[in-house]
C-alpha cells in the first residue's frame, strides 16, 4: 500500500484540520520543510502537499510548497486551490508528479478535460471529498449534489485514472475510516484509489487495504505518532 505524508500548510505551518474547519486545527511543532524532510527519511511513499490558504482563497503558500517540491526525492502531489490553467500548470511543470484538484472538474469541467488530455491521467488526481455521502467543493464548503459513488463511475468514464476519497467528516477525527465507502468505491471503479480521513493506526491501514485502497493519506496519526512511516512506509510492489 502506498503511504502518501500529507503537509497541510495553514499561515506557513503544518496543521491538521478537524473536518475541513480551519477554525478548529492543530499547529504542530515544526516547520513544513522539516516535517517533509522526516517522514521522506522515515519512508514515505510519497508527499501530500496542500496550500490551505490557497483552497480557502484567503493567500497562499506557494513558495514554501515549491521548496518542497524541489527537495523531494519521492513522488509528490500538490493541491489546494487549483481552480485555473495557470496554477495547474504552474504546479506541474515546477517538477510536481502530481496536481490534486477538485473544485474545478464541477466548476470548469471543460478546462479539466483539456488538463486531462495535455498532460495525462496520470499526473492528475481527483480528490472525491465527500460529507453525508455527497461530494464537496470549494475548500469542503460546498455540496454539490453528486453522491459519491454517481461521481466516482462518472470520472471513470471520463478517463480519470485516480482519485482519492476523503471522508470529510472522519477528517482529523482519528475516529477510524469509513471502510464501508471505500468497500463502495473499490466495486465501482477501477481507478487508482487513495483513502483518507479518520486513519487512527496501523491496523486502519490494514483494514483500508483490505477494502481496496491502492494507498492512504496519513495526517493527525502521522503526527501523534501513532503510526510511524518507518513501519508502515514501504511502496506497493
């Protein structure tokens, strides 16, 4: 299974959200750079990198992010407010393997599929974050009337070849993750599918596999030490 270390920066730190709200988060102790550095050193498949400030469209993080990006000797994704060409492009030719969006496939859908066939599924993930099983947008804030399993076969027939599936409400909870959701998904698709949201241990990771996720987002558990990436942190074979 792939373990992605998800950087949420927030004001030039690394937080954790608690379901999406950034009113409710957790600063922790050091810096993005340093967080990045250590869970790559640990073994981490690969860096989940998201500028909070840019989803909320209240700022942004870029060139912390971009520093990251250029130290990185694991495959990276960066999301967070990617809602035009220039962003996209900007995050992807500045050596990122990967761009996270999400607003736009419902917002400007014409302007994904373009991204889609420029530059590939592959460097391409669609975050299917979802709330009483309705996918949301804009920084989690907005409900757009798609259930999540509609959204999910839709994607596929539009050639999307990953996705990750983020519980909103599990979100930062350590509550456990929605498995029977990801159970759901895993039958409906074939895509490439990262879970996120909830994971509280190993065992979640294992039990996530079980259910068909190709790799996880590991945040607050990451932090807390309560899975640690030297354990759990080894590629999908």
């Amino acid at each position: 299974m792939e373990t992605w270390a998800a950087i949420d920066v927030l004001e030039g730190a690394a937080v954790t959200l608690l379901q999406g709200k950034p009113s409710e988060k957790t600063v922790w102790g050091e810096d993005p750079i340093s967080y990045a550095a250590r869970w790559q050193d640990e073994g981490a498949y690969g860096l989940h990198l998201i500028d909070l400030d840019a989803a909320f469209q209240r700022g942004s993080n870029r060139e912390m992010i971009l520093g990251i990006v250029r130290r990185a000797h694991v495959p990276v994704q960066v999301g967070g407010g990617i809602r035009d060409r220039e962003s996209a492009e900007a995050w992807l030719d500045s050596g990122a393997d990967r761009i996270v969006v999400g607003t736009m496939v419902y917002k400007n859908r014409d302007l994904f599929l373009e991204l889609l066939h420029d530059h590939g599924p592959e460097r391409i993930v669609v975050a299917t974050d979802y709330r009483d099983g309705v996918i949301t947008t804009g920084g989690w804030t907005e409900r757009t009337g798609t259930a999540i399993l509609q959204g999910v076969e839709e994607l596929e027939t539009l050639g999307v070849s990953n996705i990750l599936a983020t519980s909103v409400g599990k979100d930062g909870t350590g509550s456990g993750p929605d498995l029977e959701t990801i159970t759901q998904i895993r039958r409906a698709t074939k895509m490439s599918l990262l879970a996120s949201g909830g994971i509280r241990d190993a065992q979640d990771l294992k039990s996530l596999e079980l259910a068909g996720a190709d790799g996880a987002v590991l945040g607050r558990a990451l932090y807390e030490e309560k899975i640690r990436i030297s354990e759990v942190g080894r590629p999908k074979k």
